[in-house]
C-alpha cells in the first residue's frame, strides 16, 4: 500500500525541490502539472506554485525552517530550549505583544531572495493540508496550528533532513484519517555549497588556511552570495560547533534569564564577562556574543557597582561555578586560581573587604543550591577554591609572624607546613610563592632588621631542602638561632639604655663598657639566658643607641624646624634602625615639646607636595 508519493526536480540552476505527498487516498490522486517556467501543486482548494524566481501560495498550511544562529526570535522560543524552528502559519499575523492573529487571506507570494533570506539560509519547508473543511480559512488555521504547531517548532527532523520521517510524524500530529499533507523542501544550492565548504573547513580546527579562503571566496562569487547571507552561514556554522554551543548557549541563557526585567544585576554581567573570557581560551569568535547582545540587550541598563576591576575579575571566575552546563564549571583552570589568589592577596594589603563579600555570597549561594538539589558537588568545587585560601592564609600568617614577631616559636611542623603549602603554589606557578609571600614583606617599610634575617634564613632554607642539602631540623635550628639573637639584642638594648642613664660617661672608655656589659651577663645568666654571643651584640647595641640619641637630640630638632622630610627618609634608610622603632621615639619627643602626634606626617605630606608640584 502506497503511504506517501515524492517528487524531486529544480526550477533554476541554484533552486531544488523535494515535494513528499501523504496522509489519505493519495495513490488515485492527480496533485501536480509542468508548465515550462513553473510546477504547480494543488488539492482541494489548495495551491502551491513553484516558479523559476519564487513560490505563490494558497489555501491551508504554512512555511517552517530550522532557526538560524543570530535571528530575530520572539521571546517565547528563545526562553523554551527545545524549540528549534520557525513556524509561520499562512495568513497569519503577529501583534505587538507577540500574540497571533489569524486572517481568511491565506494567499501569499515570496521571492526566493526573500524566502532564503528571512528563512533559514539553505533549506525551508511549506506545506499544505488537503481536506473537505468548508468553514473559515482563519478557524482552519488554527485548528491545524493546535495539532501540529508544537511538533513542528521543536521536531530535530528539520535540522537532520528526514523528510520520510517528518512526514510520516506530522501526519499522526494532524490526526485527520481523510486529510492529507502536501510537503515541499526548498534548497539554496549555491547556499548550501558554500556553507558545506566553511563546515568542512571550520570544524577541522576552528580555523581556515589561506588556501580555503580563497576558495570560499571563489564559490562566493561564482554564486554572486551577497556579504550578509556569507555572515549568516559562517554565524551558523561556528555556533554549531560543540566547543562552541556549549559556551554561547550559556550565554544566551542568561541574557534570555534577565529578558523580563530592565537590569542585568552584576552576576549576571560577571557571568557574561566570564563566558567571554573562555571564549577567547577556546577561540570562540566574539561575534557570536556580539549578536546575542544585540538582539537580546536592547535598551537593558546594565546594574553595575563601584568596585575595582580585580574584583569584578573575581566576582566573573566564581560565577563559573553556577553556568548550566556542568562541563563549563571545569573550566576553573590554574590560571584563575592565580588570579583568585592574587586578588586575595590585593584584597588583604589594601584592607578591602570587598574579597571577602564576594567569597560569602558565593558560599552563601553554593549552600542554597546544594539544600534545593540535595547534591553536595557544587560545594565541594567551591571548597577546593577555598583550599587555596586557607594555604594562603596560613602562609601569610607564618610569614608575617616571621617578619614582624619578636619571639616566635618556629618548629619543624610549622616548616613542614609551608614547604607542604608552597609545593601547591609552585605546581600553580614557580614565581607565585614569591609574589605572594616574599615581595611585599621585603618591600614593606617596617621590616625588621632580623625579621628580615629570618625570612632570609627560611627562604635559603626552603631552597636547601628541595635541593637535599638541608634537613627540617637545620633550618629550624637556623632559625632559632637568630630568633634567640634578636630576643638577646632586645634585652641588651633595653638593660644598656637604661643603664646609659646613669653610666653614660663610663661608656667612652673601653673600662666602662666592659664592665657594664659583665654586669648584664651576670643578669643574663641569673635569668638561665646563655650569653655567649653577648660580647659582640654588646658593641652593635651601643653603636645603635649611639644613632638614636643623634637622631634624637641633634637630627629632629633640625627635620622639625626645616621641615625637612627629606632629612628624616635618608637617616631612616641608612641608619639600619627599625622605622617602627624610631618613629616610636619620634611620638615620644613630639610629647615632650608639646606637639601633634601627626605633626611629622603632616611635614612628609607637605613636603611631598612641594617636590611634586608641575614646574
């Protein structure tokens, strides 16, 4: 038993036509005739006229194609992710609000310029339903809209090219056992030619040798494919990549999420930023979003904060964790743990809180989604982020307990801690260590004169022992060691200050000196201290008291009359005094003489502007 008829034919050398006839009684049906410039179908009221320059059409049915990449959508299919077609019923009409209005005028004529234009760029489907109906055209219309609208809108068939298959699909949608369908399937094969080309050449690599332009370019112009129908197909084609979809269609999502209000809230446009960004890592070309943004942003303010760009970077990496699509939440790669990190670290330095909301809201964020969804997964991605927050900060803490801590308690496990710590930061970069923990405490003002020493030691030490030239137990020991110095040097220098008071002329003679520096070791070892470096710390003590009283009782004065802050930065520099220290001094004599305790801040800031006013 016959259950569908077809024809194949062309009526110009770029336009062919496959016609599929089903549904009932069609083995004794005449449905066509041949003219010399045309071909014509018809049943039952019904006309479909394919002519050498277009189609004319009459009667009961509509055109249906597969949406193209980057046309206009009405809103109601963009937000339903199965619809994948284009459904236009004849005589009907759209409003302003996108509701559809049927008419009785169902007659209709289009170029093929226009169909494969406005249509999908290589492929388009008419068709129309034969039946004994003899009511109004607009209530038959609808009716067949009802049946078979939702079918058509979202079946995969259109884009694979099934055309049995549809068939034998929209004839059980219609459900009419005396009705019968007419399909017609219009291809541009100069169209198609050249969008085959481009896919052949793209989904290679994503890219296109010089050999395969110019061979575009050559099919381009031998069909005379105008630039825009040229940019259509290429939008297309690179949409349709996996690597590709998998990312726009991400982007797409958001902007259709944010489609009913007026504002794109700032996660949302960090989301969208951050998608632009794995664009680029996967050579993704920024048209695609470009197009999306112009059909979907249209008139959309964009809800921004005041914060700065490192933030906004962060705020973009760690909405990675929430896209759609699962694969894309993998794309947290070593480079953005960098970034995290190094924006942690700003944070931190500048006192920025700002970090810390972003980190909360996410938490806060990753918790909701794991109570609604029951699944823990996203909360571990989000924990082994944290991970790296918590080696950062255990670092930063040691480090600068190291650098600015007068006794600390340094043990083997505290070693074994960072080194287990920076082998993570290595593995991420072998320089990020260094920017992290290392830069900023030598370049920081109040480093210590043995803060400094003991971040060195620990530094050659770390090298040692990844090299095996060194145990935990001797860099411990290294540590300790100028750990011990520097509690010794503070107790002398406190016992010598107090007894320069009353000694101070002794102190001249080498007598004096010798005998003040016996006395505190009789102190030292009262107290249990050994003291057996004592004789040289002694001398560098008095040298550095020496240096205060000058600056003291001889340099202030002069900085604070001169207003010189100059004066005061090259002391500060040479001397190999703590500026801590000295500046503690500084608000001790500012006391004294009855001034502000910011007056010399005031002097540098004034100074300061003075050396850099423009000439």
């Amino acid at each position: 038993m016959i259950k569908d008829l077809r024809l194949h034919g062309r009526v110009n050398p770029g336009i062919e036509f496959f016609t599929l006839v089903g549904g009932a009684d069609i083995a004794n049906a005449y449905f066509y005739e041949e003219g010399d410039s045309y071909i014509r179908f018809f049943s039952k009221g019904n006309e479909f006229l394919i002519e050498t320059d277009g189609i004319r059409y009459s009667g009961a049915g509509g055109s249906f194609c597969e949406y193209m990449f980057g046309v206009e959508q009405p809103i109601k299919d963009l937000v339903k992710k199965d619809v994948a077609n284009r459904l236009v019923m004849f005589g009907a009409i759209q409003d302003k609000k996108e509701r559809i209005i049927f008419t009785n005028n169902t007659t209709g004529k289009e170029g093929f310029d226009r169909i494969f234009l406005h249509g999908n760029a290589v492929v388009n489907y008419y068709f129309f339903v034969s039946s004994d109906y003899r009511g109004e055209m607009r209530k038959r219309q609808e009716a067949i809209l009802k049946k078979v609208g939702k079918f058509l809108k979202r079946t995969t068939l259109v884009s694979e090219g099934k055309d049995t298959e549809l068939m034998e699909d929209l004839v059980n949608e219609l459900d009419e056992h005396a009705s019968s369908i007419f399909l017609f399937r219009l291809v541009n094969r100069h169209n198609q030619d050249y969008y085959m080309a481009f896919h052949g050449f793209y989904s290679r690599d994503k890219l296109m040798r010089a050999d395969e332009k110019r061979l575009l370019a050559n099919i381009a112009s031998r069909y005379k494919i105008d630039n825009y129908q040229q940019e259509r197909m290429k939008i297309d084609v690179m949409y349709r990549h996996p690597e590709n979809k998998r990312i726009v269609d991400e982007y797409k999502d958001i902007l259709v999420a944010s489609s009913l209000r007026d504002v794109l809230h700032p996660s949302e446009l960090a989301r969208l930023g951050r998608l632009r960004t794995l664009s680029l890592r996967e050579n993704i070309p920024s048209i695609l979003f470009d197009t999306l943004d112009e059909l979907l942003l249209k008139g959309k303010k964009l809800l921004e904060i005041e914060e700065p760009e490192y933030l906004k970077e962060t705020r973009a990496i760690l909405e990675n964790l929430f896209f759609k699509d699962p694969a894309l939440k993998r794309h947290i790669i070593e480079e953005d743990i960098i970034k995290l990190l190094k924006a942690r670290h700003r944070a931190q330095s500048q006192s920025d809180m700002g970090f810390e909301q972003i980190l909360l809201d996410a938490g806060r964020l990753c918790d909701e989604i794991a109570r609604e969804t029951n699944n823990l997964e996203l909360l571990e991605d989000f924990g082994a982020i944290i991970t790296y927050f918590d080696r950062y900060d255990n670092i930063r803490s040691l480090m600068g307990q190291l650098a600015f801590a007068e006794d600390i308690r340094f043990s083997e496990d505290t070693l074994r801690s960072i080194i287990g710590n920076k082998k993570a930061f290595d593995a991420l970069s072998p320089v990020l260590f260094e920017e992290l923990f290392v830069k900023d405490i030598f370049e920081n003002r109040y480093l210590t004169r043995y803060g400094k020493k003991k971040v060195s030691a620990l530094l050659k030490g770390l090298k040692r022992i990844e090299d095996g030239n060194a145990t935990y137990n001797q860099v411990v020991k290294t540590i300790g060691a100028i750990t011990n110095e520097e509690r010794l040097y503070h107790y002398l220098h406190r016992a010598l200050k107090e007894k320069m008071r009353s000694f101070f002329p002794g102190l001249d003679l080498k007598e004096g000196r010798e005998e003040i520096r016996r006395e505190i070791e009789r102190e030292l070892k009262e107290k249990g201290i050994r003291a057996e470096v004592l004789k040289g710390l002694f001398e560098r003590v008095l040298l550095d008291l020496k240096k205060e009283s000058f600056y003291i009782n001889h340099l202030l004065p002069i900085i604070i009359e001169g207003k010189d802050v100059r004066l005061r930065e090259d002391f500060l520099e040479n001397s190999g005094l703590d500026r801590f220290y000295i500046e503690t001094l500084e608000r001790e004599y500012l006391n004294t003489k009855g001034l502000r305790q910011d007056y010399i801040e005031e002097i540098g800031r004034i100074r300061n502007h003075d050396i850099y006013q423009p000439l």
